[in-house]
C-alpha cells in the first residue's frame, strides 16, 4: 500500500513527463514551421502535416520515449 508521500512523488513524476513529451512536441512542431518553406519549394505537393509527421518521426524514433 502506497503512502500518501509516495503518491505524491508519483504525481510529480508523471506531471514531469507530461511536460516533457509537451515540450518535444512543441519542438517539433516549431522545426517543422521554420523548415517547411525550403521543403515546400522542393516537393510543393507535400502538406504541412506530412512534413510535421516526418520531423516528428525523424525525432522520436520508435522505443525513444524518454
């Protein structure tokens, strides 16, 4: 049985991680707006939501969630 010390370390923990997969997503998307024009002027039919998935994939490789 847990404490409620314990707990409240959990919760802390788990805030944490949330803000830290938050910022990664805010990060790739911000890389994603700056990188988009050069990419756009390269392959103008790719959409702004495939450029963002390949950022984002290209970031957060499979298994890499922390």
């Amino acid at each position: 049985m847990k404490t409620k010390r314990h707990e409240a370390t959990d919760l802390r923990l788990s805030d944490a991680t949330r803000e830290h997969e938050v910022q990664r997503e805010i990060d790739s998307f911000l890389r994603a707006i700056n990188s988009y024009p050069d990419r756009f002027a390269r392959e103008p039919y790719l959409s702004f939501q495939q450029h963002l998935s390949s950022i984002v994939t290209a970031s957060h490789p499979p298994g890499t969630d922390k």
